[in-house]
C-alpha cells in the first residue's frame, strides 16, 4: 500500500494529542494573535488570511499565523491560491475544556473598557 502524495502546499498541523496547553496559551498571550483568533471565533467557517487587517507588517503577521497554526489553534489549507484559516475549537473544547471561552470573554470584556 502506497501512502498519498502530500502536495508541498499542505501544511503541517499537531494531531490533537500534540496540541499542548503551553503552546495554546502561548499562542494566545500575543494581541495580534488573540485578535486573529477573536475574528475567527465569531464566524462559522473560515477567513483567508487577506481578510485580516493586522498593523504589522507581512512577514510578522505569517509569523502570528505559523504560531497559532503549530500551537493547534487554527487550520491553515490552501483554497485555490487562498490559504485559508479555521478555528480549531472542537479539538481546543476537547482538551481544554471552557478554556478558550474564557479567554476570548477576558479578551471582550478588556475590548470594552478600552484596553
């Protein structure tokens, strides 16, 4: 049995029992990256990455999303010539159960009185 080809356009993602608590919180102590994450929360499906407009520069921000990608907060998968970005919640609800809630609510609460 041969495996599948792996196109050099598929990107590496953790398995879910790599996905570490370390590496989430990590991931989500950056504002660019908790932002990033926020906008994602609030859709059903997935945003390109030119969707985002982030206050950095280009390189920093395929940085931010390499960072959420290999934490295992977000999907990343080439649509087309669109790399395109899913919130990872099913797995991050199983392990950490109420955890991303909470964070993004603290991070709502902060976006409201301004901070």
């Amino acid at each position: 049995m041969t495996s599948p080809a792996v196109s050099s356009r598929d990107l590496p993602h953790p398995a879910c029992d790599e996905i570490r608590l370390e590496g989430v919180l990590h991931a989500l102590s950056d504002p660019m990256r908790l932002r990033i994450v926020r906008e994602l929360a609030g859709v059903a499906g997935e945003l390109s990455c030119s969707h985002f407009d982030l206050p950095v520069t280009k390189s920093t921000t395929t940085h931010h999303f390499r960072v959420l990608r290999e934490s295992g907060v977000i999907r990343q998968v080439y649509r087309g010539t669109a790399k395109m970005n899913g919130l990872r919640r099913g797995d991050l609800d199983e392990l950490f159960p109420g955890l991303l809630d909470a964070i993004l609510d603290a991070a709502a609460r902060r976006a409201v009185r301004g901070g």
